[in-house]
C-alpha cells in the first residue's frame, strides 16, 4: 500500500508538474507573443509617423518653391540648400523637370540634363496623378544604392507641371530603420520590412535587399504568404531556415509596407523549457511542491507584465494617459514600459512638428493661407458672441518684382522675412498676420466697433515700412499697399478677401505707398453706414 501511494503520489505529482508547466507555458507563450506584437505595433507606428513627417517636409518644401515661383535650375538648387531640414530626413534630393529630365541634385552625382528618369514608374505615376507618392523600392540611379522615394509635384499658378521634388530613403542605411533595430529581440531575433508585394526592404542580411521573397530560394513561408494576404498579427511557425520561431507582422496604415518579427522560440520560451525540464525530474511530493512552487514563482515573475498589459488597455480604453506605463523598475519590464514610452513621446513629437510645418510659411514663420482662412472663419463665428466687428487688410509689398530683378532672390526673401518681422510689430499681438501668397500678406483684426478704425490701422502698417530695410549695403527703400475692408456677423470669409483685395488695387492704382478703405467696399461686405 505504501508503495502504491508513494507510487499515486509520485505520479500525481508528475501529473501536477505537467499539467502546471503546461498551463503555464500556455499563458507565457500569449504573453509573451503579445508583449513582442506590442514592440512590433510601437515599431510600425513610429515608422509610419516618420513617413508622414517626411512627406510634410517634402510637401511644405514644394508648397513654400511654389509660392517663391522658383523655376530655374540654379534657383531650385539655391532653395533646397537653403532647407537644412531635408538633408537630415534624407539622403538625397533632387528636381526633374516636366520631361523627366534630373534639373538638380543635392548630394551632386550626375550632371544636370544629363540623366533621365522619365521611364521610372514613380515619375510617370506622379505626372499621371498630379500628386506625391511613395515609391516601390528601386536601385537609385545616381547612387546605385537601394532607396524608395517621395515625390511632390511643383505646379506655376496656371496649374502646369514646373518639375517634381524626389526625396530618396537609403534603405541600406541603419538610421531610418533605427526604431527597429533598437526593439530587436535576444541575440538571435530579428525584425524586418516587406512591402506587400513581398520586396524585402529592411532585413539584417543585406543581401535580400529589394529581392522578392517569392523568387528567393524555398519560396514564401506560410506565414509570410498570410502576411501578404492581409494577416496582422502573431504566430508559431518555422522561418526560412525551418526554426520554430515565434512570428509577427504589422502592415502599416498610410504605406504598403508591413514590418515583421522572428524570434527563436528556444530563445524566446528558454525560462520555460528550463522549468519543464526541472519539473519533469522531479518525483513525488517533491515534484508536486517543486511544480507548486515553480507556478508561484511564474505567476509573481509574470505579474509585472500582467499589469503592463493591464495598463496598455487602459491606455487604448482611454482610462488612462501614456505616463502610466512610464514605469522605475530596473528589470525587463520596466526596460520594456520605458521604451514604449519614449516611443510614444517621440511620435506625439512628431505629429507636433508635423502640425506646425502644415500651418506656418517656411520662409516667414507667419501663419500660411491655409491656416489663416481656418482662423479667419473661427473669428466669424464669433462676433455674433461678441457683438463687434471684424477688420481684414490686404497687402503686397510695392513693386517687389523689381526688387528680385535687381538684387536677386535672396534679397527678395530678405525683404520678405523683414517685412513680415515689421508687419507684426505694427499691430496688435492679438491680431493674426498671415503671408497669403507670394509678396501678399494679409492681418485680420478682431474686437473693432466701426469702418473707421480701419484708417489708423492701415496708416501704421504704411508708416512701418517707410525706414529702409537693411538687405542690402545703403538700405533698400521698400512700401506698401494696403487695402482695408470692414465685416459683421453677415459676412464671410470670401466677401471679406474679395473686398479688402478690391481696396488694396485702389490703393495701387492711387500711386501705391498708401492704403485705401472705400465705403463701397465696406458695404459690400456687410457694413451700414
């Protein structure tokens, strides 16, 4: 009997230590799929964030050469040095003109008119669709190295193609793919990036850059082929070189690209076989206990990265903000929070930097057209709040084509940024002053009572201008037109445009130097007299 029991309890404790490892090793293998899918998702996101901070550099870029109405070769080269912003996002840009003909290159290499890329897809795409794009992975032309590109169309006022901004990515430099390599798994792990049609652009063997994976010896792996097909998430299954790994995959939102994980599963479950084998030697009570204990430990071992993954749910629930998982803890799970965490801060960086390039004029720093027309319509909807008025002039710089003609652009965009400097101090620090276009500027006033305010105001910002700017070696003498025009809470924001641009051309035709508030104007636009 003795025997029989120490043999039932041996055996139950045998059963115990199986049936605990077991139960175990299937909450540790979810767990710590989820954790490494949460890496990969943290990634991709901030891959995606650095392509849409990219893209607004490349499209402000276009927007700011063509507002400056920059045509010719030399000119688009002088403007692109100009921008520190593109060298350091990347690593070379260059101008084709409207033949598919390179105008310039920033990083040099083949001549200008010497090179064409009028048979590459993204520029024929680009002319197609009249707007930017990303790329396929390609081999570049000037440097033979493997890239992908931006592209943003640069069209004159009557809407004509003047020439394309390419914007290349080295796909064999680290720097892009940093957030990668910084989250890469144990000492055998990776992380990679296929574009959906299966190219490889980022992957530890260098080799496989720009290969297909369908064309690569073996074919696709299961796995992958799912990838392709739409598959977003994480699995168990053998990679190319047929090793049990665990697997994960996250297409991007804005790019058909996805960026995969592999992580040897003896690496990423060592813990657990260990135990196991532990567990299995053990007999008897000795094992029963062995087992219980073994489960304690795992539960008090996994309970950090329980509550981290209780805390991302909160956070995706919106219960709580992103500091929650900011956490002091010196082990991996705190290694782990940290850097989620950083990742997230860097990103709403990002969206920030992203939001003010899309506002603000690159050559001025003043609001550009596009947020000066959102404001201007918020300042209409409340003046009926308010019971006031509202005042907008319209103004240009005096024969500023001739300034360009005779002192170069680079005095022009001096002129510019002085102006826009002296525009600002003339007015209220309330008051929104927006570059409109070219050498137009435009400042809408809030909280004024009457049309005859306007007078005064148009006559500071004229007086402004009257000291000479110092662009040039004795001073420039540069003035101003200003057309005034006065609203209620019946007008809008086109009526109001039109109306102080149709004063601003009473002012030029009166002589220019002066500025120009008509009551036909002003009744236009919704004012009593």
């Amino acid at each position: 009997m003795t025997i029989i029991v120490c043999a039932l309890v041996f055996l139950s404790g045998i059963l115990l230590s199986i049936y605990a490892v077991n139960i175990v090793e299937r909450d540790m293998t979810r767990l710590v799929g989820d954790r490494e899918y949460a890496l990969l998702s943290s990634a991709a996101a901030q891959m995606e964030q650095d392509l849409q901070s990219k893209r607004a550099v490349l499209r402000v870029t276009a927007e700011g050469m063509r507002a400056a109405q920059v045509v010719r070769p030399a000119a688009v080269r002088r403007h692109l040095e100009q921008i520190p912003s593109l060298d350091q996002q990347f690593f070379n840009t260059v101008a084709i003109d409207a033949k598919g003909t390179l105008m310039s290159s920033l990083s040099g290499g083949a001549a200008a008119g010497q090179t064409t890329v009028a048979a590459r897809e993204y520029f024929q795409q680009t002319v197609a669709t009249r707007r930017g794009l990303l790329s396929r992975p390609l081999r570049s032309a000037l440097s033979g190295k493997p890239v992908v590109l931006l592209t943003e169309p640069v069209f004159n006022a009557a809407g004509t193609l003047q020439f394309v901004l390419a914007a290349s990515i080295d796909l064999s430099q680290a720097d892009f793919f940093r957030h990668l390599d910084r989250l890469t798994p144990g000492r055998h792990g990776y992380m990679f990036v296929v574009t959906t049609e299966g190219v490889i652009l980022h992957h530890p063997d260098a080799r496989r850059l720009l290969r297909n994976v369908a064309d690569e010896e073996g074919g696709i792996v299961p796995s992958t082929r799912q990838a392709l097909a739409g598959m977003n998430g994480w699995v168990l299954a053998k990679n190319k070189a047929g090793v049990d790994s665990l697997i994960g995959y996250r297409r991007l939102a804005t790019a058909d690209w996805i960026v995969g994980i592999v992580y040897p599963t003896a690496e990423a479950f060592a813990p657990l076989v260990a135990m196991r084998q532990r567990a299995l030697l053990r007999t008897g009570i000795a094992a029963a206990v062995a087992g219980l204990l073994g489960l304690f430990a795992i539960v008090v071992l996994l309970r950090p990265l329980e509550t981290l993954r209780r805390q991302v749910a909160s956070i995706r629930r919106g219960d709580a903000g992103i500091d929650i998982i900011d956490l002091a803890r010196r082990d991996e799970v705190g290694a782990l929070s940290r850097a989620i965490h950083a990742l997230t801060e860097e990103r709403a960086r990002a969206e920030a930097e992203s939001a003010r390039l899309a506002s603000t004029d690159s050559l001025t720093g003043l609001c550009n057209r596009r947020m000066m027309e959102c404001e201007l319509d918020k300042a209409l909807m409340r003046l009926n709040r308010t019971r006031t008025g509202i005042g907008v002039a319209f103004l240009d710089i005096d024969h500023f084509k001739q300034i360009n003609d005779s002192h170069g652009h680079a005095a022009g965009d001096a002129v510019l940024v002085e102006f826009a400097r002296r525009l600002k101090l003339a007015v209220r620090g309330t008051d929104l002053v927006a570059r409109y276009a070219g050498d137009e500027f435009v400042v809408v006033f809030e909280g004024l009572y009457a049309v005859d305010e306007l007078p005064a105001l148009g006559a500071k910002i004229v007086e402004a201008m009257h000291l000479p700017f110092d662009v040039i070696a004795g001073g420039l003498p540069v003035t101003t037109s200003v057309g005034l025009a006065f609203g209620g809470a019946d007008s809008t924001r086109e009526s109001l445009l039109k109306c102080a641009d149709e004063a601003l051309y009473v002012a030029k035709a009166a002589g220019r130097n002066g500025f120009f508030v008509d009551g036909v104007v002003a009744k236009a636009c919704g004012v009593e007299h």
